[in-house]
C-alpha cells in the first residue's frame, strides 16, 4: 500500500458512511462480488481508500456521504426491524414516509415491541451508538403478568444468567401492580437480543408489553406511533460529540458533488424533537414548543 492508502478508511466503513449499507451489510457486498475499485472488483473488505478511489457498487458510483441524521421513530407493534423479511411480514421500512432518505435503525425491536427506534443515515453514527462502550441507558415501559414483590426484582438489579448467557445488572423498579398484571420501568445499556424477555422469565415472569421510552439523551415523549421527527443538527452534534468533520461542515473532496440535503417529514404541530434530551441527573425534560 502507499503512504496515502494507508492513511485513508476500510472500504466497508467508507460504504457504510455513504449511507449506502451498515458495515456489514458492505462487507456481504464485497464477498459477493458486487464492489468495485478503480474499475478492479474486489473480494475482501481489507482495503483502505480514500477520496481519490472511484468506488461503485452494481456498477453505480458511491455518493459522497451526506451530512449525518438522526430521527426518531414510533415504532408500533407488528413491524419487524430489518430491510426485508424473509417470512414477508411488514417492516418498518415499509411504513416510513416516502420522502425519507435511505436509512437504517440503530438496534431493534423485535415484531411485538413498541417505542423508541432511532433511525439515521450515517453507518457510522449507527455503530457509535450501538457500541455497549457507548454505554447509553435505554429505557422500557414494561408490563408483566404476575405478583410482583421486590424480591422478585432483586436478581434483576445484580445481574442475571439466562439460557447461558449472562445480563449486565438493570435497573428496574416496580411502578404499579395492576390485577394480575404489573408495570415496572427497566433500563438497560446492553440491549442483547430479547434481553428484558428473557431475563424476566428467568425469575418467573412473563413480559405481555414492551414499550421503549427513551435511548440515551433521546425521549420518545409524546410522538404518536408510527410517527417521524428529525433531529436538529446542533443537538446531534452535541450528544454524540462530533467533530465539524464527522458532521460534514467541512469543504467535500475536490471532484466530489455532494447530494442535495432532501428535508425530512416535519408533522403539522408537532413539537420539535430534538428538545426531547434528558435533564441533568436523567430525568427527561418536557418537549418545548
């Protein structure tokens, strides 16, 4: 490699920050054969490029990466989180309004979870926050079948092994008990695959709703399911600490066009998200109008 390949970015993190897959998803692309560099089809993701580096896939140039967005999302129950399903359920993606950019979810929900989802455009801001060193508290509205004591919750709070798999320690208190129901309000920083699920059955309860309230700094508040707002870009910068360079302030390499910004949906009425952020010490702040 040259001096100036080495000093440029993996092949799969460049697609993924032109919104065009997650890195994953790039790096299935390159095994397929679908990649090409400097009109060389390539096979293997271990490979730096830079701005000079004619990137297509499927025979289509790679865009200069927008600015990078976030929204949030209300996700309802029924959709499942993935581009395309191979039992043909309905996904999220099929519910978003048209005029969306292409975008990808940060984490999931699963098909009878509800809540918070954040979407945004930018592979990379997608894995930042999924990263458990990220260590961003997501918080659930739950709501059990059962008689719930504290001693029940009590694992919960020192960490919990269920089907050979180990939970970081929650923090769960309970909110009401309602017949034979109760809510309690979890959160969690790990978000493994059905996490709050399993470890609730692990100490004999059984989870009949899911509501995600808040990921980090973000607040679902108020946003009807089914619902988009984006997030301003002076609150995404602050939150995730991004540079004017990640944030796409900087002057585009020379040769470089970069795509129009198209606006996101903005609902009639609706408050502005990006005020949804936590308050010192966690406590969520109201939205302001």
């Amino acid at each position: 490699m040259s001096d100036e390949t080495k000093q440029g970015d993996r092949i799969a993190k460049v697609i993924a920050r032109a919104g065009r897959a997650s890195r994953r998803e790039a790096e299935r692309m390159i095994a397929a054969g679908r990649v090409t560099v400097n009109g060389k089809k390539i096979d293997s993701p271990a490979l730096n490029v830079t701005a000079r580096d004619a990137i297509t896939i499927d025979g289509q140039p790679l865009a200069a990466p927008e600015p990078p967005r976030l929204w949030l999302y209300h996700k309802p129950t029924g959709l499942v989180t993935t581009t395309c399903d191979e039992q043909g359920r309905e996904t999220i993606f099929d519910k978003l309004p048209a005029d969306m950019p292409r975008v990808m979810s940060v984490g999931r929900l699963d098909l009878n979870s509800e809540g918070l989802l954040l979407l945004t455009n930018d592979g990379g801001i997608k894995r930042r926050l999924e990263l458990p060193s990220t260590g961003w508290l997501r918080r659930y509205r739950v709501r059990v079948k059962g008689r719930v004591e504290d001693a029940t919750l009590a694992p919960l709070r020192q960490g919990i092994e269920a089907d050979g798999e180990k939970f970081q320690p929650m923090e769960v208190s309970l909110d009401r008990q309602q017949g034979a129901n109760a809510w309690l309000t979890v959160g969690i920083r790990e978000g493994k695959n059905r996490e709050i699920r399993r470890a609730m059955e692990a100490v004999g309860l059984t989870v009949n709703r899911l509501i995600r309230v808040s990921y980090g700094p973000f607040q679902l508040g108020k946003l009807a399911r089914g619902q988009v707002e984006e997030v301003r870009r002076k609150i995404l910068r602050d939150q995730l600490g991004l540079s004017a360079e990640e944030m796409g302030e900087t002057q585009p390499a020379r040769g470089i066009k970069r795509p129009a910004r198209k606006p996101g949906p903005a609902p009639r009425g609706a408050a502005d998200p990006s005020r949804r952020v936590a308050r010192p010490g966690g406590k969520p702040g109201k939205p302001r109008r």
